[in-house]
C-alpha cells in the first residue's frame, strides 16, 4: 500500500503542508522536510518551482520565483531528495505545473519519483481527462498516486468522475481562488464543506487554500479528513526563516 | 491533412485544455457553447452588422502599386489597419463580447501587451456597456502610455502585473488568476489565436472574417479567389490565423508566416517561437514554447510589443510542423526597414508588427506574375514613439 494511504487510515485529522523548493535557500529543502515530520507533520508536498505558476498566489508566486533565482531545477531537487526515505517516513508529495514535468520527460520524471520514494503527485494543469488518456498507465506502474483538485463550482457530477479515477485523496480546493488569497471560512465553505461529505465519496477529502491557523484548521477539517496549509507556512518561512518550523506547527495544533 | 481543430481540441498534437480544475467549469461551458451561439441567426446578424456599422468592414484589400513595382510581383495589403481602434484585433472582441453577453456574464477581463487588444476590448465593453478589467504588464504600462489613457477614456481599469516579467506572458498569469478568482460572472477576453481550447478555434474564426473578404475581393480584382501567398506576422498569430484560415485547405496557396527575430534569432533576444520553440505547455495550451531546458518559460524579445510572446499559438504550431506554411524570422532593423519603406512609397504608416510581414519581401523572392496578399494588421500610431526614436526623426 502507497504511504498516501496507509496514513489516511490513521484516525486523526491530517495536517499537510506545503511549501516550494529551494525557499527560502536553495539547500534547505532536505532540513525542512524532516523538521516538519520532527513537528507531527503527516504529510509534505514538496513544490517543484515553476516560472508562471498560474493557479497561485503573490506568496506562492514570489517563493517560487526565489527558489528558480536560487538556482532550483528539476534535476538538482531530485538530488537533493535522494537519500531523502533515509531519514523520513512520512508520504511525500510533489507538487508542480505539469511542462516541467513534461520536459524531464513524463516516465522519467515518475522513475526517478518512484527511486527515492515520492508517493504522489499533484499537477494542478494537468486536467484528469487527459491524465486518464495519457499518462494514469505510467503514473500505475510506478505506483503513484496522482491527487486531482475539485472547487466548489465542480458539479457533483464531475466529483463523481474525479473520485473514480482518483487514489488517495482528492485535494479539496476551499473557495473560488488562487492560493493564499483568503483568509476565514464563512457559511459558503460550510455548505460546500458538508455538500461534499454528504457525496460520501470513496476517497477522502483534504481541503486547501485559505487555510492559515488553528481555527481555519479546525473548521475545514470538521467535515474533511485534513488540511493543508501552503501559503501561510511560506510567509512564516519568509518571516523566521527555516529555523522556527516548531512554533509554527505547534501553533496549528 | 486537416488544419482545423480536431473534435478534442487538438491541431495535430498542439493545442488542448491544459487547466486547473478552477478553469473547467468556465472552459467546459464555453466550448459546449461557443459552435452554437455563434450559428445563431441573431448572433450572426449582429456580429455582422457590428463588422459593417461599427468596425467599418469589409477592410480594402489594396493594390500597392509602387511596392509592386519595386519588388516585381504583385502584392495587394489587406487593409485592417484601417478597422476601428487601428487593428484587427477588434473583429475578436466583438465577437468574444456577443458570446459573453449569451452566456450571461457581466464582467469583462482581458491581458494586452502593447495595449491594443486592451483598448479593443475596453471599446467593446464601452459598447455593450460591461465593466472591464484589463491586465497589462507593470514594464508595458510604462512604455505604452497613450494605450493605457484610451483604455481609461473607455471606461477600463487597468490593472498592472506585478509579477514575472512584468509584460504580455505576466499579464496574462494575472488574467488567468482573476478568472479563477471570479468564476461565475466573468468572462475572459483573450486576444490571441492562444489559450486552452475552444479559444485559438473560436479566435481564429471570429478573425476568419479577413481570409473570407479576400476571398472575395480577390475575385473582383484578379479573377480567381486564390492569391499565390498570404502573409502575415505572428506574435500569438492571431491576425495570421484569420488571414491563412480560408487557405489552409488550397494547397495551391502558398502560407507564409513571420515571426520576430528580435535582435536576431540566436541573440538571446528573439521571438522566433518555430525556431527556438519546443514542445510545451504555456497558458493552458501545449505548443511550441520558448523555455530553458527544465522547462520554465523564457522572456522573448522584439521591438514590437505585438509580437514578443514565447509561445505561438496551437494551430502555427501545427503548421510549422507539418511545413503547411513556411515560417520567416525578421529582425527588429529588417522590419523597421520595412516599415519605412512602406510609408515612402504607400504613404501609410504601418505598426511594427506588420512591418514584419512586410520585411519578408526582401527574403523571399516571388514571381512577377505571383499575387502576394499581405496582412496589414494594424497602423502605426502606437508605435510612433518607437520609430521617432529608431530612426531619430
């Protein structure tokens, strides 16, 4: 069983936390994954900076556009992950825009995924008709999980779609929104909150963007199996630097 | 071989949706809707009329003599710089703004380089009386002045981008973000045969109406529908694509396309998409892309705001590959050249954008019988400033 799984199994709400490697230095993305597992983290996706993130925020944005002025490149985050299942037991996720995944070369990009121990991937421009077609058969034999987004304008059934092709999780995008541009969950969440439990779907559910505290936390996770929080760790990040990782986790729960 | 879009939205193996899940709903409805809307009878007749009261169509197609003479062939210029607003990125913009009124919407947005597609959709919106945000790079804002003061004469906002480059491809991210931030009232202009599909299709044949009057035209001028050549510029390629569309299927037609070369293709400071382009994916859609080699997206370059875009759109791409149409590289001294000769011997001042198209004269050498159709696809009041100081006038 992939480790996306077999964590999901734990009867605990998931904290997830992303943030863009190579930020706030090139070298600390091996420190801040293993600092985040140290803080009761359950699982991290890694991202893979990518010049015109389109579905992100000035945060996320700005840190990716800082780890590529850093020198990031697929091949040198792939180096820096390598010895990574060495000292990390926790599922690891990379999440990225899909051309550079394109231009590693799709089966090459998954081979190396699958040689250091990256559990899933999440390619928020990769649309899921097109990975069914394409992409799902190379994605299976390297035993990947590819976790797909749905918003609260995707109809019920095209959630029904999506959680039959999907493993895992699927990543539950909170508000109509670019990533980190909101903050508060208010009766809209809610509804849309419970509208998808109520579709008892196979797989469960993570929300993401919007989420930032404790409280924001706590609200997405009352009707979903976890939270993710990006936008928000960067700012710490940019803050404190990669020092304080702790505090900030603490703080959520 | 086909040129058109196929039924999944792929010209060959470019083009496609590539979206976030935030875009499908907008995207899906668009291209469940945008073949229907536009063959409805109202639409048409007001589409039409619009063209004619509004725009001022059909555009001349015009012998140009004495550029016929100097380069012994016969060449005729499709006149769009005379359109409303100086180009023909308006023929789009109403079509886009018809369909958006359809489709319920009620708030515009769009992305612009050098601030004529921004100024034609803010025109439009003006007509139709739709709120309109247009996007523009931080860098462009500063260098395009007067473009940005019509758009708010319009009524307009413009919004700057601050990320990125600060230019066409930013702005664009920005749109996008907008859209997805905005899902249920707005919709998004874009102004480019570029995007995910049904964009590039629905953008093409919104600018179809140029290859379709020179169908015509030609008739009553030559005698026969077919010109040898069509050529125009390409930056995304959307007054290409509406100039080739009626050809694509005439093998007899010759298609030639022209891209900016900057300071020259292998400067670093280039647009020549076919020629440092490779496969990718930019905007949604998978084409040729100027990117490094771990695949982020490159900063092109040309003198012409119109043109510096590091993809080209899906339907080009197809094009460059399978050698439908044969792709120029023009460089910034070329097409400057270009377009000064243009206003010496035919008294019209054509954008550098055109002059591009116009510069494939001296690289191309055609038959005294040939008739040659270029596109003129916008007038030079914009660019004043950038010939003022290129030439030192």
């Amino acid at each position: 069983m992939n480790r996306i799984e077999q964590k999901l199994q734990e009867d605990k709400k998931i904290l997830s936390i992303y943030f863009s490697a190579g930020y706030p230095n090139l070298n600390d993305t091996v420190q801040i994954i293993q600092d985040l597992e140290k803080n009761g983290v359950d699982l991290i996706e890694i991202g893979l900076p990518f010049s015109d993130p389109l579905a992100d925020g000035p945060t996320i944005q700005a840190s990716s556009t800082a780890a590529l002025h850093n020198g990031m490149t697929t091949q040198i985050l792939f180096d820096q992950l390598k010895d990574i299942r060495k000292t990390v037991s926790i599922p690891l996720i990379i999440m990225g825009y899909f051309n550079p995944m394109l231009q590693y070369g799709v089966e090459a990009f998954c081979a190396k995924c699958a040689e250091i121990g990256i559990d899933g991937l999440i390619i928020p421009d990769l649309p899921v008709d097109v990975y069914a077609e394409e992409y799902k058969a190379t994605f299976d034999k390297y035993g990947l999980i590819n976790i797909f987004l749905i918003t609260p304008q995707t109809s019920d059934e095209r959630i029904r779609f999506i959680d039959s092709v999907s493993s895992g999780f699927i990543y539950m995008v909170s508000s109509a929104s670019v990533t980190g541009s909101q903050a508060g969950f208010g009766n809209v969440q809610e509804n849309y909150f419970k509208r998808i439990a109520d579709l008892n779907l196979k797989n469960p559910q993570i929300v993401g963007f919007g989420i930032n505290n404790a409280e924001t936390f706590n609200q997405a996770t009352q009707y979903a199996k976890g939270a993710i929080i990006g936008s928000a760790f960067i700012k710490h990040l940019s803050e404190e630097g990669s020092g304080k990782i702790a505090d900030f986790v603490k703080a959520i729960r | 071989m086909l040129y058109n879009v196929d039924e999944k939205g792929y010209y060959g193996q470019f083009g496609g949706a590539y979206i976030p899940e935030m875009l499908y709903p907008n995207v899906e409805e668009l291209r469940q809707q945008y073949l229907k809307i536009m063959a409805e009878p109202d639409f048409k007749a007001e589409f039409d009329q619009l063209l004619k009261d509004y725009v001022g169509r059909p555009s001349p197609l015009y012998f140009a003599k004495r550029l016929s003479e100097k380069y012994n062939t016969k060449i005729y210029l499709k006149r769009e710089d005379l359109n409303h607003t100086g180009a023909h990125k308006i023929n789009n913009t109403i079509g886009q703004i018809l369909v958006a009124k359809k489709l319920g919407k009620k708030r515009i947005i769009a992305e612009t380089g050098a601030g004529q597609h921004g100024v034609a959709t803010a025109t439009v919106c003006a007509l139709m009386g739709l709120e309109c945000i247009v996007y523009m790079g931080e860098i462009d804002i500063a260098r395009q002045a007067p473009n940005v003061a019509r758009m708010k004469m319009l009524g307009a906002t413009v919004r700057p981008a601050l990320s990125g480059s600060r230019t066409l491809k930013d702005a664009t991210n920005e749109a996008i973000r907008d859209w997805i931030n905005n899902p249920v009232d707005t919709h998004y202009i874009i102004g480019s045969a570029i995007g995910p599909h049904p964009y590039p299709d629905m953008v093409t044949r919104f600018q179809s109406v140029i290859s379709e009057e020179i169908k015509w035209q030609l008739k009553e001028k030559e005698g026969r529908e077919n010109p040898d050549y069509v050529v125009a510029c390409i930056g995304g390629g959307s007054n290409a694509a509406g100039t080739f569309y009626h050809f694509l299927h005439e093998p007899e037609v010759g298609i030639i396309a022209v891209e900016a070369a900057g300071k020259g293709i292998h400067s670093g400071h280039s647009a020549a998409t076919s020629k440092l382009g490779k496969v990718g994916i930019i905007h949604g859609c998978k084409t040729l892309l100027m990117q490094t080699p771990d695949g982020q997206i490159t900063e092109p370059y040309s003198i012409s705001a119109g043109l510096d875009y590091p993809g080209v759109g899906p339907m080009h791409a197809h094009l460059a590959e399978t050698g439908r149409a044969e792709f120029f590289s023009v460089t910034d001294d070329d097409a400057m050249q270009a377009g000064l000769e243009l206003c010496k011997l035919e008294g019209i001042i054509p954008a550098i954008e055109s002059s591009h198209a116009l510069a494939v004269l001296n690289d191309k050498k055609f038959k005294p019988e040939d008739v040659v159709v270029i596109c003129l696809s916008g007038r030079g009041d914009k660019d004043l400033n950038n010939y003022i100081e290129y030439f030192k006038i």
